[in-house]
C-alpha cells in the first residue's frame, strides 16, 4: 500500500535525506536520483515539493538560518546577560568556526560545497549584522560606545570574522591566529569608540 505523507513531513524528510548527503558527497556530487533513492519517493514527488536541487539548498539554507540566527536572537533579547558576553555569545551562537552544530559548517566547509558555503556566508553578514547591532546601539545608550556608525561597524566585524577566522579560507598557526584576535579586537574598540583595553576579556570568552 502506497504511503501518503502530509506535504510538511515529505519535504523535511527531503532536506534531512539532501542534507545527509550533502554532507557525505558534497553538493556537487549529489544528483537527484541520489535523493530520490534516499527518501524513497518517485520523481514527480520530489519535483512537487522541489524544481531543482538547487531550490533544495535554498531551503536547507533556510533551515540553517532559522536554527543558527534563532539562537542568536534570543541571547541578544536577554538583558540580563552583560552587553560584552552578549556579543561573544551571539558570535559563538552561529558557529562560525563549529561548535554544537559544526556538522553545519563541516558541510558548507567541503570543496564540494562552495556555492553553499557563499549562500551561508551571506545570511550569516544579512542576519547577524542587524542583531549585533541592536547590543551596540545599547552600548551607546549606556556609554560603552561611541560611533555613529554601529551597523556599518558590525557589517565590517562580520564579514572579517567569517573569513579571516574561515579556516577554509585562509590557514593560520596557532600563534598567528592569536595576534590577528588580538589586533581584531583592538580594533574593534576603535571602530566602536570603546576605552582601549575594554574588550580584551572577550580572549579569555573565546578561549
């Protein structure tokens, strides 16, 4: 007897099956037979719920932002956490060098993956942004910083976070990876106005 699925329960299980191998073989070297022999499920089916693998990365991107920002979201909302641990906490919240969900970026990190390490990279510059940008602007309020610019900062923060500190992108020893953290958040106090030294306990955050 053939088994009918809510269309909700059938494309979840797509992305879980698109996901999986994803991570085993790469976006690249996953077909759609590859995923229709997965799931179980006929061409027509697939096609219902998705026109193309690539629409099938979308929507596990989707997935991706909603599991990562999410997080994040809702330590920036919590005022009782200091306004520096919260950003440490955001940053560490999306896993952008792994974490409790590195499987994520081991995935996207794969050569295999390039187009959707350049899709991730985007929500993570489009989503963090304005939610580290919320804490500044409350560090404004409280005097903590001063710039008139704390979007354009934290775009700035972003993006050399995630590619700096990619180790896919560029490779670093040990102690070159320190200095660059330390030169990062000097330089970040001077971009935010922040009395020097300010945030130099954010090393010890990041272990």
């Amino acid at each position: 007897m053939r088994v009918v699925k809510e269309a909700e329960e059938r494309r979840n299980e797509i992305l879980d099956a698109a996901d999986e191998l994803f991570g085993q073989k790469g976006f690249d070297g996953t077909s759609t037979n590859d995923i229709l022999h997965k799931v179980g499920i006929a061409r027509g089916t697939l096609y219902h719920h998705f026109k193309s693998k690539e629409e099938i990365m979308d929507a596990l991107i989707e997935r991706y932002n909603a599991r990562l920002l999410g997080a994040a979201r809702e330590i920036a909302e919590d005022k009782g956490i200091p306004i520096v641990e919260r950003i440490v906490r955001v940053v560490a919240a999306l896993n952008i060098s792994g974490g409790s969900s590195g499987e994520i970026m081991d995935h996207i990190h794969k050569p295999q993956n390039a187009l959707m390490h350049q899709k991730i990279q985007k929500v993570i510059i489009n989503g963090v942004t304005p939610i580290l940008t919320g804490i500044i602007r409350e560090g404004i309020e409280q005097g903590m910083f001063r710039t008139p610019y704390p979007y354009e900062c934290m775009e700035m923060v972003v993006i050399y976070a995630i590619t700096v500190f990619d180790d896919d992108i560029v490779a670093m020893t040990d102690e070159e990876r320190v200095a660059r953290m330390v030169a990062f958040i000097g330089n970040v106090e001077r971009l935010l106005g922040a009395e020097s030294g300010s945030l130099m306990d954010t090393m010890n955050m990041f272990g």
